[in-house]
C-alpha cells in the first residue's frame, strides 16, 4: 500500500493504471478543492492531468455522478478509450477523545 500526501490530507493509492501517476504534476494540480472528496480519479487526455471527485455512498454529499461504486461507468464513459488513470483513496483520521 503506498500513501502519498497532497495538501495536507493522506491518500492511498488503489488504482495506477500503467503506473501513470506522477506525484509532482498532482500537486501542482490538486488544489484545496478535492479535500471534501473520498476518491479523486486522475486520468491523462491528450498529456493533460484531469481530476474528478467521488463520495462513499454513506457520504451525504454524494450524488450519482460522484458516487465511487460508478467510477468504472464514469472511466468507460468519459475518459479516453485506454487513458491512463489513477485512484487515490482519502485516509481518514480517527479523532482521539481527549477526556
């Protein structure tokens, strides 16, 4: 399992198609934005970075079209036939109770 940190928040990397991903172009990328998201998929058209946001279905802020169990519909639809792509996966932190 490989972790990486990106503004602040720690991810773990599920998915790297073609070991595609290059961590240095993400975080010139990834702005604050993604920070709400559960998964960010990265896919490269044209040698371009694109980025997109999903949720856990438990997540409130989760919609069809951001909701992780589609990420491979989201892939066949609109990334570019054999893209490479990447998966990263927020690694929550468990808040420590300090009573």
């Amino acid at each position: 399992m490989k972790i990486i940190t990106i503004n602040d928040v720690e991810y773990e990397i599920t998915k790297d198609e073609n070991n595609s991903l290059n961590i240095e172009g993400l975080k010139n990328k990834c702005t604050d934005y993604f920070v709400k998201f559960d998964y960010i998929l990265g896919d490269y058209a044209y040698n371009n970075l694109r980025l997109k946001g999903f949720f856990n279905e438990s997540n409130p802020n989760c919609k069809t079209i951001n909701n992780i169990k589609y990420i491979e519909d989201y892939i066949k639809n609109y990334c570019a036939y054999g893209a490479n792509y990447f998966v990263l996966k927020k690694i929550k932190k468990e808040v420590k109770s300090t009573l």
